[in-house]
C-alpha cells in the first residue's frame, strides 16, 4: 500500500460514460463526500487492521474484502477514522449503481464475482495475488516457476498489453507479494543459492554464463533474468523496468464504469451456499504462553445437508473445514480439519434429527487481535460456506458453557507431541521408528531417567536380543527382513535384577476395516497333537486391539494383548474335525472372528474358499483401453485348467485403493516440482468420495507422508512439502507402499514413479517382486529419463507391472508426466472384475498359481495378474 502513488482526491474514480453531466454531478458528491469524513475523522489510534474487528461486518468486508481494493489510500484512511454512521453512510454512496441508465446495479453485482473469484483461488485476501484477482480478474496467462531448488515460490502472471508481473513468497509464514526492481533480485533465490551465485559474481569472467548454477538446476532462471532485467544478482541490464511499471496494476481502476462491465464478465458464480452456520469462540484455557481458541460451528438442521452413499447400506457427511488466521493484515496461520460423520440406521441417536456442532481448536497469543476467516465445504455437492469473525483474545481463560446433551457432537482435536515429563523419577520411554514401516535391523532407543535404571533389555517378540548396561540405552535390533507385525519392548532393571519400568511399540501393524485372520494352520491342513495357531489382525486407523483370544473348539487357549497373535493348541489323534476360532476385541468394544477347520471333510474344504477376483484392462493393438465386452468372449486358466467365471461386470464405479510413490531422491531435483503438481492434478481427477489414497516419498528410504483418505486436498498438501535429496531406494518402496495395502480388499492400484537405479534399499529386486506378486495390487510405473541403455532398470519396472496386471511408461521429460497420469487414468476407469472360484481348492497355499486370461477378438490383450497364491 505504501509502495503506490496517492490521487490528492477522495473519490471513486471518475467516470466516463456517454451521460457527461451525470458523471460530473457523481464527482462533484464524491468530494463532498470526502469533506464529510475528513472533517469528522480523528486520527486512526490503530493500524487499519485492529479497527474493523468492532464494526459491524458489512463495514469490516468492505474494508478488507476487495472494494477496499478500489479506494485511493486517503478514501481508506478516512473510512477507517470516522465514526460509524459516517462511514456507513459513505459505504452506501460508495456503493451506488456507476451506470445508473441500467436496472442493474454493476458494481455490486461485480464485486460479488470478483470476491466469489478470490474466495475461489485463494481464500485470503491479504494477499497481493488476491489485490490482482480482484482488480483485473484471473491472468491470461499464469507460469509457476517451479523450481524449490532454486528460487521462492515464484509465479508469472501476465494480462493482456502489460507487463508481465512476478509475484512471490518470501517465507512460509509471509503472504505472496509482488516483486519490486528495487527489492533487488536476491530476494527470488532461496538463500543457498543465492550464496552459490554470489560466488559465481566473484569469479567474473572466469566462467561461462551458461555455466551459472542456476541455470543447471532450473530452466526456468533465463525467463527470471528476462523479466526482471537482471542476469545473476547484479548484471543490471540497460532498460529493465522500474517499480512504477509493476505498481500500476495495484492502483484502483481510474474508469469504475468499465471495471464493473468487465468485472460482470468474470466466469464464476457464487453458486449455492451450504446452510447458515452459528459460530461461537470459546476461550477454555492457557496452554503455555498461550490461549487454547475453542471454535464451535453449531448447523440447527443437519438434514439440510448431503450425505455421501458408500455402498453396502453405509452412509456418511463428510465436511471440510479450511481456515485461515490473519493478524496485522497478514496470514498468521491456516489449518484444516476434516470430519467424517458416520448415518447408522437405528442408531440411538439419528445424526439427521439432532443439531450438528463441530468443534476445532487453535491456539492464539492473548490480548491480541486475530481476523478468523472459515470455509466449510461439503464434498457430496461441493457447496461452501465462508465465515468471518474478529477476535480480540482475552488476556486469561474464559469458563465456557458445557455443550448441550441432546447436541450430536462431532470434535476434532489436532495430534500434538506429547509436552509432559516423564511421570517417575526413575522411568523408560521406547522412542518409536521414524516411519510406520521399519524392516531389517533397526536401531532402537530407550530414554531412562532416574539413577535406579541400570540395565535395559531389548526384545522383540517377547524374545531378548541385546542387554546394555550404560547410557546410551541404544541397541541395533533384527526384525524381519519385509514388513511383518512385531512388538518391541524394552524393560529397565535395577542393581538387583528388578524389573523397574517398560514400554512397548508395536510396528508395521495393518490398518483398515476390521478382519481377523487366521494364516497358521493354512485352509485345508490336516493335523494331529501340537499344532501352532497364529492370526493377522488388520485394525482400523485411531484404534488399538484390546485383546485376542484363540480358541479350541469352544475351549479358550489364550488371551492376548499385544501381537505375536500366536498360541499351541493340541490336536487329538484320529483325524477328528477341530476348528480353531480367533476373536480380536477393539478398544472401542468392535469385535470380529474368523474360523479354520483342521481335519475337515472335503465338501466342508470346498465351502471355506474365496474367489479369485481379477480386475482386468483389455487394450488394442494401439494400447487403447475397450469398453463394452460382453462375458462370453473371456476366458480364465488357472495353471492351465479352465475356469468357469461366477462374476463379470465393469467396474468404473468400485471404491478403489490407489497409492503414489514418488523418488526424491537427489537425481529428481529438476523434475521433482512436475512431479508433485501433476500428481496433485491425477488425484483431483481420479479420486471419488468411495475411494481412498495415501502418498509415499522414498529417497535414502521410504517414507509415508499421508496415510490412507478420501480427502485428496491433505495427500497434496503433503507433497508440496517434497525436496528432492538423497540416494534411491526403490525396492524398499515397493514392499513399503504395498504394506499399506494390508487388510484392504477390492480394487487396488499403486503408481510408482523413479528415475533410477536403486542405490539404498536393503532389499533386493527379486524379494520385492515376490511381495509384489504376493500383494494382489496392480502397479503402474512411470519411468523417467530412463535411456535404453539401462536395460536392467527398465527390465525391473517392466516385470513388476507386468506380474501384477498394470503397466510401465517410459517418458524422457517431466513435462510428459500429465500425459502418463492420464493414461492410467484411462485404464483404471475401464476395467472389469472377473471372478471364479479355484476348481483347485485351498491345497499348497505356498505355491504360485499361473493365471492366463484370453479376450476372443482379433488385436485384443487383457492385462491383469499373473497369478496368485492361495
């Protein structure tokens, strides 16, 4: 604001319209307008953020939310100084109709496009890009130069017959702002880079140009240099712009007749918004230094809302709270809450008939003022309500009423670490892996405090591997070489053996709907006196298993409580059926058993089996997905034998289970920004209310940066945080992402991009496509600058994607990868389900049974698995 040049005049711009005489009579009001404030204004006590907070929320949006945008600086300061009739008053006749020969009142209709259009992109508007959106409407032309490596966040956005404008962000914690000649360049590159050019000045001509280092990391810097008139940090080039040449598309429109027609123009519509909501801010207590902000949305008629049909009789709300915390006329914080509201029909409370109240917390500096700004989007039909309050934060904690009983309550309470002290003097913390995932030796950490603590046993499954008797507590543990269940414990004694304290972690449990199964003894086993009993249990996110209890016959042989799910029964001599049931009891009370016979007559054998569900693209001759088959020209072999298919249909619709996995490793550092957007872009295409994804980063080792959700907004918000460092590890990330499928059934696929050898993982290839081919998930891999020379790389991501019915795409640049995402996409909106039963039974579970599908017409290939185990 204090960048631009100032009119003396308090007015709206003139107008020119063909009607000359009412154009001057408007002028000639507007200064009398302006005398009007200027003589009873006082001199503003407050910065013009903290005023607006007490006024009535007409005048504060005016203000803050975009016609602001229209006023010369002195207009702004005088509405902000005078009292509040004065400036309701002047708000109204700002608001007048410019074009009064109209029914319509343009300006106001276009105002209400071009807040829709800001509220649309940005949701702020204390933002310089929210500034141009508002007076110029969306760019022609808008270039992200996508490049973490080397400059800020940095866009290009270009109007028609203007100059080309830069905006950035200078920090995480700062709004986007437009760059200005006499900020000078250095304040585009991120501070590494802008020390290694900095270097590169001081060596003058003793390099080439096109040797400069950011020109190797970011095509993009010739563009930058363009722009700006600067070549490096300080090659000031003859002609390049001044601030006055960026400025001008900050002033107010000097013809507001003419911004209205073309604010009108602007292609949004405010659409439908959800129900009216009831805000309350409660201030319940001091955290630290300080308050905890309990916000309360309170929807008196829930029924006004969409539910969301997930199939099988189960419905549910989904709401998306998007909210943003401005102070000073900056962005302080942003934050997102998502609530999932289960329909159970005859529950005792029906969600519908009860008033709705969804609860958020934050935690804001007392005694200061905040500006709230909320949008609550409903994902069945996509309609949004924005709300927006002032806080003035007490200086203490306020008592806050208790919620009302007969109110549906639905809470959501970010995860936080954990700030308390150990609860002992003398105490043992087992620090828990990085990732969910940990395979291979890991080493384990035990923090002890107290003097009682002398010696600290590591074990794992109940079993001691390591003893260390001095500090570090540390020990180097051998859990199974690919992801399985395991509980590792670690028990402190003191001087005399005694056992003081312990904890445990569980890793590499599997998450998803509750299901008990039961893997040891295999379906079919024929058994006789110690027979071992062992059963996964794959447990739904935010729970934890209460118990388990495994049973013989109607005998209960154990009861559990952290895995190994394992016990001994004893099978009595004769042959005699015996069944074994394992029950798994949640901390929530949700049970779930499954059964095993032993010793089980056939015809009981053929009724305990699954089908084989195989989900199938067919393609012709130009690898283009085909639609609208008919059953009887497939056929299905299984080792050769023919198999009569129970099921066919054409599954668009199926909820699908979809993985990313993407390298960032150091080799993807030009690519890596590409990468991110497009996934983003594939995710907001393919994901439905049904289905589900998670996102996983592998560099040194994998990692998981968003587990498994229908909530496509939050998987990209955690690949935006990617940097590309490192060393690849692309087997681990294969057996990794395919863990994460555990306990989940149907349509599965997994996209898996590299650009690379494996340099890391501790696995080799052949044990992760064993796992592969064990998983059942189809794997689409994207190879990128892949040469024909690596055949061996090639040839691993062409028989991963071949074993498990997906398919490989090699692409030489980054900017291929929206036409790669798209071809999947295709193919996983084209497939179809068949499903047989196995005329082989259950027999040799351990074997791998070869899988052949034919489609009888000329040029036709189906893709799908290779084969399965049983």
């Amino acid at each position: 604001m204090s960048r631009r040049s100032r009119p003396s005049r308090f007015a709206r711009p003139a107008l020119r319209t063909a009607n000359r005489s009412a154009a001057a009579a408007r002028v000639v009001s507007f200064v009398l307008l302006g005398a009007m404030l200027a003589v009873g204004a006082a001199p503003a006590a407050e910065p013009p953020f903290h005023r607006p907070l007490d006024w009535p929320e007409a005048e504060r949006a005016f203000i803050q939310d975009g016609p602001g945008f229209l006023l010369t600086q002195e207009t702004l300061d005088a509405l902000v100084a005078a009292d509040s009739t004065t400036r309701s008053e002047a708000i109204t006749e700002l608001l007048s109709d410019p074009i009064p020969d109209t029914a319509e009142n343009e300006l106001v209709d276009g105002i209400a496009r071009r807040r829709a259009l800001v509220l649309q992109e940005l949701r702020t508007f204390q933002d310089v890009r929210s500034r141009l959106l508002f007076l110029h409407g969306a760019p022609d032309q808008r270039t992200l130069i996508d490049c973490a490596e080397t400059f800020r966040p940095m866009e290009i956005w270009t109007y028609r017959g203007q100059r080309p404008l830069i905006v950035y962000r200078p920090s995480t914690d700062t709004p986007w702002t437009l760059w200005l000649p006499t900020d000078s360049k250095r304040v585009l590159y991120d501070d590494e880079m802008e020390y290694y050019l900095e270097q590169w000045e001081e060596l003058g001509d003793r390099i080439q140009a096109n040797r400069r280092i950011d020109r190797f990391f970011c095509g993009a810097s010739r563009d930058v240099d363009e722009l700006t008139g600067v070549d490096g940090l300080f090659g000031f080039q003859e002609g390049r712009p001044r601030d006055e040449d960026f400025l001008r598309a900050l002033q107010p429109p000097a013809d507001l007749a003419a911004w209205s027609r073309a604010a009108l123009r602007t292609p949004v519509e405010p659409g439908e918004p959800l129900p009216a909501m009831s805000l309350e801010v409660f201030y319940p207590e001091r955290v630290g230094q300080r308050l905890k902000a309990l916000l309360k949305l309170r929807l008196d008629d829930p029924r006004q809302l969409e539910p969301i049909d997930l199939g099988n009789d189960k419905r549910e709300l989904r709401l998306l709270l998007e909210g943003q915390i401005e102070r000073e006329n900056a962005l302080f914080e942003t934050f997102r809450v998502r609530y999932q509201i289960p329909l159970v029909e005859g529950a005792l409370v029906d969600v519908l008939e009860q008033p709705l109240v969804l609860l958020a917390e934050r935690l804001l500096r007392p005694d200061e003022d905040f500006l709230l700004r909320l949008m609550i989007r409903e994902e069945a039909t996509d309609r949004v309500l924005h709300l927006t309050e002032g806080l003035r934060v007490p200086n203490q904690s306020t008592p806050m009423p208790e919620l009302a009983m007969d109110e549906h309550t639905v809470q959501a309470i970010e995860e936080r670490l954990a700030t308390e002290t150990f609860a002992g003097v003398n105490s043992l913390l087992l620090v828990p892996p990085a990732t969910d995932i940990v395979f291979g030796l890991w080493r384990a950490e035990a923090l002890v405090t107290g003097e009682r603590i002398v010696k600290v046993a590591f074990k794992v499954d109940g079993k001691t591997q390591l003893t260390r008797k001095r500090r570090p507590f540390t020990a180097e543990l051998r859990l199974q070489t690919q992801p399985k269940e395991q509980t590792v414990t670690v028990e402190g004694y003191d001087a005399e053996g005694e056992l003081v304290a312990s904890d445990e972690v569980v890793v590499n449990q599997t998450r998803g709907e509750l299901r008990v199964t039961v893997v040891e003894p295999a379906r079919g086993a024929r058994a006789v006196g110690p027979t071992q009993v062992e059963a996964e249990i794959v447990v739904p996110e935010e729970r934890s298993v209460a118990f388990v209890e495994i049973r013989h016959n109607e005998d209960v042989v154990a009861r559990l409580e952290s895995p190994p799910w394992r016990a001994s029964i004893d099978v009595p001599a004769g042959g005699e059926l015996t069944y074994i049931t394992v029950v798994a009891e949640l901390d929530d009370g949700l049970r779930a058993e499954d059964v095993r016979f032993v010793n089980a007559p056939e015809y009981l054998e053929q009724v305990d089996v699954n089908l084989v569900e195989l989900f199938t693209t067919v393609v012709d001759r130009r690898g283009r997905p085909v639609l609208g088959l008919e059953r009887d020209i497939f056929s299905v072999a299984e080792d050769g034998r023919p198999q009569e298919l129970v099921k066919f249909e054409l599954v668009e619709d199926l909820p699908l289970s979809l993985g990313i996995a993407i390298d960032t490793s150091g080799s993807m550092v030009e690519s890596l920004g590409v990468a991110r957007r497009t996934a983003t872009d594939f995710l907001d295409k393919i994901i439905g209310p049904r289905d589900r994804t998670f996102a996983l980063a592998f560099a040194d080792r994998p990692e998981l940066i968003m587990s498994r959700t229908s909530d496509v907004g939050a998987v990209s918000a955690s690949l935006e945080g990617l940097v590309a460092d490192g060393r690849t590890s692309l087997h681990d990330a294969i057996v990794t992402s395919l863990h994460y499928y555990k306990g989940i059934r149907g349509r599965r696929a997994l996209v898996l991009l590299s650009d690379g050898e494996d340099t890391s993982s501790s696995l080799g290839f052949d044990e992760a496509l064993e796992v592969a081919k064990r998983s059942g998930v189809t794997i689409y891999a994207i190879g990128l600058r892949i040469s024909r020379a690596d055949f061996g790389v090639r040839r691993k991501l062409d028989r991963l994607a071949e074993e498990t019915g997906g398919r490989t795409l090699f692409i030489n640049e980054a900017a291929e990868l929206a036409d790669a995402y798209a071809q999947i996409e295709r193919e996983l909106r084209s497939q179809y389900l068949l499903a047989y039963a196995s005329d082989q039974g259950s027999k040799d579970p351990d074997r791998f049974r070869e899988i052949e599908v034919e489609v009888d017409g000329r040029g036709l290939e189906a893709r799908t698995l290779r084969g399965y185990y049983p």
